[in-house]
C-alpha cells in the first residue's frame, strides 16, 4: 500500500538545508530518479542501520515525506525506527563532509557509529 503523509499532522522527518542541497545534487545525478528511500536494514553489531537510496518510483509500503522540495518515501516497516529523525549534512575533519542522523528513537550506537538500537 502507497501512502502520502500529511506533513502537518506530524514531524516524521526533518532535512537540514545542508543535507537538502546534498541530496539535489545527487539526484541530478541519478537520471530518473523521483525521490529518496529511507528505511532501516539489520547490519552492524548494534542491529540497525539507515537504508537510504534513490528510487525511480514510490516503493511499495512507504509514505511518501516532502522535506524542502525533496520526496522521500519513508518505510511503513521502519516508521517507529525513524519517526522524529533529523538528517543533516556536517563537516567532519579533514574538510570531509558526512550525512548525520539525529534520532531521537535510539538507545544506543555502535562504537564505529554505523548501526544503532532502539
């Protein structure tokens, strides 16, 4: 089932304009691609990780998230995982520049910062 989130009814996400302006310019780049999926997969040895790839169409099971003329199609399966997350894009050492991801769901993080737990 396809669903559209109503962005008045709650704060499922929020995209910083660094990360907003991240994700433009990789889409320009990924040629038919309508939008960002964001979802949680089992990896790393806290037990989750962020899913994010872009798509070409809205996936099965998601609802779709407007976030500065941006959709991302937010896993139905993974919603309690993400609801309330802040993505941002940060200049780390080294003039190196990562995505960040705030949650306020997790529990705990993996030492290397790749997987979390709720």
């Amino acid at each position: 089932m396809v669903e559209v989130f109503d962005p008045n009814a709650s704060s499922v996400l929020e995209v910083t304009d660094a990360a907003a302006k991240h994700f433009k310019k990789h889409l320009e780049k990924h040629e038919g691609c309508i939008g960002i999926y964001l979802g949680t997969k089992v990896m790393g040895c806290s037990g989750l990780a962020y899913d994010v790839d872009f798509v070409k169409q809205q996936p099965e099971d998601t609802q779709k998230v407007q976030q500065h003329g941006i959709s991302f199609f937010v896993s139905n399966k993974s919603m309690d995982f993400l609801n309330g997350l802040k993505i941002d894009y940060v200049k780390h050492d080294f003039g190196l520049y990562k995505l960040e991801y705030t949650n306020p769901n997790e529990s705990a993080r993996c030492g290397c910062g790749e997987s979390f737990t709720v």
